[in-house]
C-alpha cells in the first residue's frame, strides 16, 4: 500500500458486535500504525463533519483516505486489509468478474448485520475470550511490563 493511502481511516458501528470484532481483528495486526479507527455510534460522532450522513455510514462501512477521498464498502475492506498485509485474503474481491457479487453480498450483511451479530453472539464472545486469553499468555511472557508483544506471537520468527 503506497504511502498516499495511508493512514486510512476507518468509520465502523462499534455496537455492531461482528463489526466491532472485525476491527479489533484489524487493529490486533495494524503494527505500522496504518489504520485509525472511528467509531459512528460514539456519542458525538458527528457525520456531517465528513461530508455524509450518520444513515450512509450506517448503512455500510466507510473509509478516508489522506486526500480526503471517501470510500464504501467492500473497497474499504481490501484497503484495510492491505495496510495490515493480509491483502491477499480479500483480493478476489476486487476481480472484475466477481467484483459484483462480493459487493452485493456485502450490502446484505451490512443490511442484516445486527441479526447476525444477535445469532453469532455465541461464537463472537468465544473468538473475543480466545483473543483476550492469547493477549494475556503474550503479557505473562513480558518482563518488566514491557515487551515486543508480536516476539511472543505463535508462529514469530523472533
């Protein structure tokens, strides 16, 4: 990812349980600091100010480049997901011939995404417990409340 897209901003519903996990995913892996999350249902949060509405970032997700370009949707996704080198997993999205398809399922699960956050709650919370219990494996390992926390990752070269 050139240097003119980042730091990307992200604009997620951080009352959206799956959102708000996906973020966390994001910012767990955002080690150059390339992202800067925002979230919509923040008191205060101010839509206007970005030269929407608080229904349009509501309705999908939303992300600002440093030009000040506002990007929706799955586009905003494949950024994210570049900054944090993982690119890769969300390439095919970006296909032409299937381009399509991802972005409409996209605005389906944006549509639905509280329900579907009310029916995966059980399998969030797991994910998030998991996550939580590896964060405090990593800082058990740390001497002196200080460490490289991705020294102690499964898989580290270092």
């Amino acid at each position: 990812m050139s240097h003119t897209t980042v730091p990307l901003t992200l604009f997620y519903d951080a009352a959206c349980p799956v959102c708000s996990m996906e973020m966390d995913h994001l910012r767990e892996r955002d080690h150059g600091g390339r992202l800067r999350f925002v979230d919509i249902s923040a008191a205060g949060f101010d839509a206007a100010s970005y030269g929407t509405t608080a229904a349009a970032m509501d309705a999908e997700i939303h992300g600002l480049l440093p030009d000040g370009t506002m990007l929706r949707g799955v586009e905003v996704l494949r950024r994210a997901y570049e900054a944090v080198g993982l690119g890769w997993v969300l390439k095919p999205t970006g296909w032409a011939p299937l381009r399509p398809l991802f972005d409409a399922g996209y605005r389906v699960f944006a549509r639905h995404r509280r329900s579907i956050s009310r029916s995966a709650a059980p399998l969030i919370d797991a994910i998030r417990a998991a996550r939580a219990r590896r964060m405090a494996e990593r800082m058990r390992a740390c001497r002196s409340g200080a460490c490289d926390a991705d020294a102690h990752r499964p898989g580290s070269t270092s």
